[in-house]
C-alpha cells in the first residue's frame, strides 16, 4: 500500500445506490470534471482508495461497498433540533441560506465541521440532519480511471492548505476535509457558516452575531 500514497488520481464514475437488488444512479463524475484525490490523506473513503488506488490510468472498475465500509447506519439521534438563533445575521433570520432541504455547513466547539439537511423550520427550532445523505445505503462504483500518477509538491502542499482551513475542499467522498461531514464530536454549540468559504455567524449566550472574514 506505501506505493499508492502521494498519488494525484482523477476517476470518472457513476454511482449507484443497492437497494433490494434495485440499482438507483445518485452521482455521476465525468472525464470533464472526474473526482479528483491525493491517495494516503483520508480524502476519500478508506474503502474507496484501496479500490482505487492500485489501479493504472485508463483501468475500468466496477466495485460495491456495503454500509460499513461507506457511511455507515442511519443514526435517529444525528438529527437534531437547533435554536433558530444560531441561523441569524445582526439579529434576523437568514432565510437566503436556511430552508428546508438545504445543505449547511456548522462547526461545534471543538472545531469539528459538518454539514447537515434542514429537515424543518419551526418558529424557534431548526430540524437539522447531520446523518450523511448515502448513510445506510450499499453503494456500488462504476466507471474508470482518468488519472494516476505520483502528485507533485504544488499538489501535496495544496491539500495540506485546504485541509488546515486556508482553502475550501468540498469532495463529495471527504469525512475528513473542510467541508466533508464529521461524524465524531458532539453537536452542541454549533456555529452556522454562511457558505464553504463565506461568513461565519457565531452562536454565543443565544445571541446572533456576524463576523466577516
């Protein structure tokens, strides 16, 4: 496995979910805009890149996760309901960004980083689901391989920026960059960031605050 770290490897896939031996396509990456990773920095799924990450440039694959080696189960208590408050710029609602189904980005005290589904919008509580969007589901890869070739210094170095939250690194597989979801922490005293790479409103006593970068 030492030879398949520090490798740039680009992957042009669809992606299915497995349900009842009914296959359902959720994402597509294509050889345009393929899904881009440094091997050996917990990017992607563990599970992934051991599939990957030994194969040559032009390779097809056809693999299939279950649960435990993806997102793991569907967790009842990572939904939760938080004050509204914590969705507020200089006192008001932000109703641009928070609405039911959007996708939003929190950070908890310890600096953990989520991101979670309004599921609900009450008159003081925000219905928020922090389970993973594939958790619970059997996956299944299909597609082949772009790019694979040792990463440059530039690239290493890059990633090491975005990773320590100097850039914005938003990977549909990442469970450990700056915009992929956490699943260790608690959850309480979140933060709501108004984008990836955007304001921070923080949550301090119950009072709504807006910090510009």
């Amino acid at each position: 496995m030492e030879n398949n770290l520090n490798k740039y490897i680009a992957v042009a896939y669809k992606l299915y979910t497995v349900d009842n031996g009914e296959s359902k396509l959720v994402e597509e990456a294509t050889d345009k805009q393929p899904f881009q990773f440094i091997s050996g920095y917990g990017i992607t799924l563990d599970a992934f890149e051991k599939e990957i990450a030994g194969l040559d440039k032009g390779a097809e694959f056809d693999f299939t996760l279950q649960k435990d080696d993806a997102y793991g189960d569907y967790e009842q208590e990572h939904v939760l309901d938080l004050d509204k408050d914590i969705f507020c710029i200089n006192g008001h609602f932000d109703h641009d960004n928070i609405y039911k189904d959007a996708i939003v980005p929190l950070q908890n005290e310890d600096g953990n980083r989520f991101l979670g589904r309004v599921l609900a919008i009450s008159d003081n509580k925000v219905k928020i689901d922090l389970n993973h969007p594939l958790a619970g589901k059997t996956l299944n890869f299909k597609g082949h391989v772009v790019e694979s070739r040792e990463a440059t210094n530039d690239e290493i170095q890059g990633l090491i920026n975005r990773m320590s939250g100097e850039g914005c690194c938003c990977g549909h597989h990442g469970d450990g960059d700056c915009c992929g979801h956490h699943g260790d922490g608690g959850c309480e005293g979140h933060h709501h960031e108004g984008g990836c790479c955007g304001h921070h409103h923080d949550h301090e006593g119950g009072c709504c605050h807006h910090h510009d970068k």
